[in-house]
C-alpha cells in the first residue's frame, strides 16, 4: 500500500432519508423529516461533530413516483443557508443547475450564502438530465448532453465575473466621510455571449472565499473537461479501485493543459456504506434493505435507465444486447456507462444489477465491518483512486450517526483524517487557494467562441 502526505477529505451526501431508494420505508429512516428544519439541523450537526469537510445536498427539479418513492426536496440554497446558523465550521454545498437557471440569479445566491456562512459556500454545478425538468420550465425538450456543457461553460464564466464585480477592499463605510463604498472598486460586467448576456455589477460584495468552491458530479468525456477547466471538487462514481485510478489520473492529466496544478482540484467518489460490528450485522442490514425493494420495480428502473424495455427478460438472466445504451441517453452517460460495466464485468443478473443500482444509484456500495471499511477507505486513498470519499448512507439519520461514531474514529487513529478542524472556511479545509480577481484586465470582454467553447 501507497504512502500519502496529506489526509482524506469526507462529505456526507444528503439525499431524501437516505441513499438506498426505499430507505425511507425503513422503520428507522427520518422520512417524516424531510420538509422538516430539525430533520437537517440534525445531520449537519452530526457531520461537524465528525468534522466532514461539507454537507451536500442534492437537488432534484421535478417529483415523480410519490407513491412508493420518497418525493419532492426543499430548495437547497435556502435550507443551506438556515443550516448556517447552527453550524460553525462544516462547508455547506448545493446542486444548483446551470440548464434551469440564470447566472445572475446564481451569482447572487451563492454570494449570499458564503457571506452568511463566512465563507463556507460550494455549488455543485450540474446541467440537468431528463425532460420531465425541462417540462416544468415551459420547454418541450431537455437540451442534448454536449450543447448542455457548452452552455454551463459561458453559465460559470458570467458567474464568476459576477463574483469579481466587487474588489475585496472595496467597501468602505466611511461615516464620516460618507463614503459607503469605493465605486473605483465595483466595477460592471459587459458579457454578450451565445448563450447568455449581462451588464451591471452584483449587488452582493465578494464573497468571502473569492469565489464559493466549485464542485463538477459528471464524469463524461464533456464532464471531465468541464471540470478540468472549472472544478475544484469533483463528485463521482466509481466501482473499482483500478476504474477510480484511471479516471482520477484522466481528470488530474487534463488540469495540465488548463494551466492548473495537480491539487488544485479534489476528487471524491460516492461511497455507500452498509456497516456493523461483525460482518453478519453488516449482512443482515444489507438483506433487510434489498428486501424492501419489489421485484417489480427493478425491471422498470433499470429499462430507464438504459432506454431499454427490459419486461421481456427473466429477471434471473444476464442483460441481453442492448445497442449502444450510452449513446441513446441523454441523461447521465457515465451513470449509464458504469451499469454497463459492471454488469458485464461481474455477470450479474436483472434482479442483482438493479438492486444495486436502486440500492446506491449507481456508486459504490460497502458491505462489512467497521474497520474493514477504514481499510477500503484507506486503499483508495493510498492508492491514488481519490483524495477522499463524498460519503452516502443508505438510511438516515442513523446510518451517517453509525459513521461518524465508529469509523471516524478509525480513520483518526491512523492520521487519514483530521481530529479538529484547523481553518474556518470550506477552501481550507480542502486545501484550495482562494482565488484572486480574475476578470477586468485590460481587454477582459473574450468573445463568445473563446467563452464557450464546444464540448468535445
């Protein structure tokens, strides 16, 4: 095993009552917490009291299935930033998508957040999947995967020359002066691009960590040059050890051609633990989830996923020929991608691969000990297959309880992890610089091709 320096960094990845689809259905998930402040009061002080880097919440624009699914999610921003005051140190980051929103509106958000939480803010930058989303905002159609990045890359250019609009000196509140602000400092954006077009200044002063971290989840060939060129934090997901190398060695090897240094951006795949004292514990609490899903079910999930009608097939039976699924979706392609993989890699049948896409929605799923998972942790780690782990427990609140209680303190006693936090805001605690003032060079207003170029 590989020696590293520095130490794992961990998010708790906040999704319903749980990451396991019928968690909620669990008798000791919090699902009847789910629109309820002290529901998420709870998790973030548990994650600060195991001193995760940051708290994650997803964000869905559309509900579906509330029958037997848990549905419908608080506006995460909003939520994030009520969590502000009950919290101290834990970063706090959002899913917000580029495809549904204006950078302006973004801009101004998340400004807000990180001036409330002094300097805490992250925006996990995403462009949407399905037309159901694009339904709700009056459009007929989901925009294609590829044109949907090159529109998030004009999106996160006219963001960030919103957060540069304000040098970080130049408010002033001179009373006696009357000098509230030094207009020489604040300056207005002019951006006419292809895809979107600003002029004026934000309204809200810098933030504090010059720019609130930015977070990339896709890990397609358009994703991974997305984040190449913006991200600091990428979430993804990974099913081997040997598939986390070469993608975190893809993603690192691309920050080169961006002019950017290796630990300048952090890559943390989503890992799902099922744990207990002995492996029978962590067995038993693994059959009592993938007993709540029904048979039924799995059919249906996976033909959506892979937009194939899979009704036809034994359940019991390995996927048959399915043409070109990756290319048919316009959904998550590297999501699609890994399904494809693992089930051909492992043999796995109908019912196993759509247990453990429903069980984890595609990332991986850890089933064993307390210290068996400390060890995989550590594996990864060493190993270059990431510089930590985005963390997601099947059920909440007890699952992310059980880590913080019993893992943690594993990874503590072998320095992979910190024991307290030794900085305030989230780009210390992930050993990012801060960035200083990009924009207002002279001849700062780059035509719409150099903004925006094509994903490839």
């Amino acid at each position: 095993m590989g020696t590293r320096d520095e130490q794992l960094h961990l998010g708790a990845f906040i999704y319903y009552s749980g990451h396991h689809h019928y968690g909620w259905r669990h008798p000791e998930s919090g699902a009847e917490g789910l629109f309820d402040f002290k529901f998420y009061k709870r998790l973030a002080q548990t994650a600060e009291r195991g001193k995760f880097d940051m708290m994650f919440l997803a964000d869905l624009l559309y509900v579906r299935g509330v029958e037997d699914a848990a549905s419908g999610m608080l506006e995460p921003v909003q939520l994030l930033a009520a969590l502000s005051t009950v919290t101290e140190k834990l970063g706090l980051t959002a899913t917000v998508s580029t495809t549904y929103n204006e950078p302006y509106n973004v801009a101004r958000k998340f400004a807000s957040l990180d001036h409330l939480s002094e300097g805490r803010a992250g925006w996990n930058i995403v462009t949407s999947q399905l037309d159901v989303e694009a339904y709700n905002y009056g459009k007929d159609k989901h925009p294609e995967h590829g044109l949907r990045y090159e529109m998030a890359r004009e999106f996160v250019e006219v963001v960030t020359r919103l957060w540069d609009t304000w040098e970080d000196d130049a408010l002033i509140i001179d009373r006696k002066a009357g000098i509230f602000a030094d207009g020489a400092k604040v300056k207005e954006v002019e951006y006419k691009g292809q895809w979107y077009s600003t002029k004026g200044a934000l309204n809200v002063p810098r933030p504090p960590q010059g720019y609130p971290v930015l977070i990339q989840a896709g890990s397609s060939a358009p994703g991974q040059d997305f984040a190449a060129a913006f991200g600091e934090v990428i979430f993804t997901a990974q099913q081997s050890l040997e598939a986390a190398q070469a993608f975190y060695a893809s993603v690192k090897g691309k920050l080169v051609a961006n002019g950017r240094q290796a630990d300048s951006i952090k890559i943390m795949p989503g890992l799902s633990p099922i744990i207990g004292a002995t492996e029978a514990e962590a067995q038993q609490k693994y059959k009592e989830l993938q007993d709540l899903i029904p048979s039924s079910v799995i059919v249906g999930a996976l033909s959506t996923m892979l937009n194939f009608d899979l009704s036809g097939y034994p359940i019991d039976g390995e996927l048959p020929d399915i043409p070109d699924p990756v290319e048919a979706t316009n959904g998550m392609k590297s999501r699609v991608q890994l399904i494809m993989d693992m089930a051909r890699k492992e043999r796995l049948s109908i019912q196993d691969l759509g247990g453990r896409l429903i069980g984890a929605r595609g990332h991986m799923q850890f089933v064993g000990t307390y210290g068996q998972l400390a060890d995989f942790m550590q594996h990864w780690f060493q190993e270059y297959g990431c510089d930590g782990f985005n963390i997601m427990p099947p059920v909440l609140p007890g699952n992310l309880d059980e880590f913080v209680d019993h893992v943690v303190p594993i990874l503590q006693q072998r320095g992979l992890f910190r024991k307290e936090y030794t900085g305030s805001t989230l780009r210390e605690h992930l050993g990012l610089e801060r960035p200083g003032l990009r924009h207002f060079q002279a001849g700062h207003e780059r035509a719409a091709a150099s903004a925006a170029p094509a994903a490839t």
